[in-house]
C-alpha cells in the first residue's frame, strides 16, 4: 500500500495496488512463499522513485535476534562467544533462503563493529558447585552449556571442588552438527562431563534425546529425584522433544523411583518452580 504512490509507470503502480486487493491474495502469497523481500519488489518494479527519507518509513526497523552466550567470562575473559548457524530453506521454486541476521554474523570478519546488548538469562548455574547439573540441549541449545563447562572448568583450576555433569546432546549427523566436538571430548577425557550424544540419521535406527535420558535413569533418580537430590536439569534448544523429555524423566521417577504418575508430576513441578 505504501509503495504504489511512488510508481512512475501507471500499470506498475495499478500491479502494486491490487496485490493489497483480496482478489489478488493468492498472488501475494504466493510472493511470501517465495521469500520475497523489499529488494525484490524495489528491483521488479523499475520505475519506483523513492526520496531517500521515505526508506525509513517505508521499511521496517530489523527485529532483534537472541543468541545465546556460548562462553564463560570468566574463562574467557574479555570475550563473548556465540553459536550460530546460518539458517536457510527452500523457498517456493526451489531457490535457497537464508537468514538475515545469521548471514551477517557469518560474514563478519575481525574488526567488523555491529550493535549488540546483552539481556538477563533466564539460565543460571546452580550456586552450589558441587551439585550434579544435567543439560539437554539440541543444535544451538548446546550454546549455554558449552559457557556452564567452560565455568566449571575455571573455578575447577580456581581450586574448587566442582560436582558432575552430564549432557544430552542432540542432532541429525554427528559430522556436520557436532560443535565444538574436540573441545567437549577434551573436557570429557578432563572427567568434567559426561557427554551423551543422540545422532537420529547416523544409523538405521533412529536416536533421540529421550533415548540418552533413559540410559542414565539410575544417575538421574540418584541425583534428581529420590528424596534429598540437590542435581539440576536443564533443557535448552527447540521446543519439539520438550515433551518427550518430560516424558522420560516422568518414566524414571515412575520406574526408578516407585512413584505413582500423579507423585511423579508433582515431583517435575517441584524442580521446574525450584
């Protein structure tokens, strides 16, 4: 609606105008299925004659993106590290997309500036250094808990007595979405985490997350859910396994545990409001 006042040719400016029409809302749609971006309507209609100060009105301010912070200050200080994959799909007709943001982030080379902040994390490490903390997270929800393994490193050579941690990570290929694979092996032969990878298209049968979970329901009951269990549970990452997350673990107080259903989610609401 914005742009067909600035078309110079008549049938461009009469095409603009009735793709805001009902009549054309299929053709509209089709141009959202296709990825089409305010450069795409500027470069397929060539008579548009913009005044520099009408960009801004007429193109919207760029949402924020929230990345996780994948490092430790204090291990790493004076740096924050993300993790970032670059996204992209295929678009209506077969053409790659990709993502705005993680395209930039990509590209950026040392000494590039951009405009960041940085936002109160609804994650916190346990104050309690000893206590067991569990971490499942899935593609870039491995971000914070590369940054609390790092922590725990830190205050281990600080001369600190630091608890377990386990981690439950998940993928499709360990070859193309194992991050920083040789620094979670090192910290794993260091005995400060116990990495417990799910790879779903590694093999014929598929793993996941949940899988993993279960295969440590004695460790999780001991430190999670008998009585007196001081262990902390993370989850990090698409919200798609959370279910079958709780799932599993409800199954472990269930079976490890002797807990009726109704005992166990009452359990699960506990740690969730602790």
């Amino acid at each position: 609606k914005k742009l067909f006042p600035y078309a110079q040719d008549i049938q461009e400016k009469v095409a603009i105008a009735e793709l805001t029409l009902d009549r054309k809302t299929d053709d509209f749609q089709d141009r959202q299925a296709r990825a089409a971006t305010f450069a795409d309507y500027l470069t397929e209609f060539k008579s548009l004659r913009i005044p520099v100060d009408k960009y801004v009105d007429l193109v919207p301010t760029i949402k924020q993106r929230v990345y996780s912070i994948c490092s430790s200050s204090d291990y790493r200080p004076g740096k924050c590290q993300l993790l970032v994959v670059r996204e992209d799909w295929q678009a209506k007709g077969g053409e790659t997309k990709y993502g705005l943001c993680s395209s930039f982030l990509t590209f950026i080379r040392p000494g590039t500036f951009c405009v960041a902040h940085s936002t109160h994390s609804v994650m916190q490490m346990p104050e309690d250094k000893t206590a067991h903390i569990f971490m499942a997270g899935l593609g870039t929800g491995l971000a914070p808990f590369r940054a609390y393994i790092e922590q725990r490193k830190f205050e281990k050579t600080q001369g600190h007595k630091v608890g377990p941690m386990t981690l439950f990570f998940g993928g499709r290929y360990s070859k193309a979405e194992y991050y920083y694979r040789d620094e979670f092996e090192q910290f794993e032969a260091e005995g400060l985490v116990k990495c417990c990878n799910a790879w779903s298209r590694d093999q014929k049968q598929k793993i996941y997350v949940q899988h993993k979970i279960l295969e440590e329901a004695d460790s999780i009951w001991s430190e999670l859910g008998r009585e007196g269990s001081e262990g902390y549970f993370f989850l990090c990452g698409s919200k798609q396994p959370e279910k079958d997350v709780f799932a599993a673990l409800l199954n472990i107080f269930e079976t490890k545990g002797g807990m009726t259903n109704e005992r166990a989610l009452k359990k699960m609401d506990s740690l969730q409001s602790a």
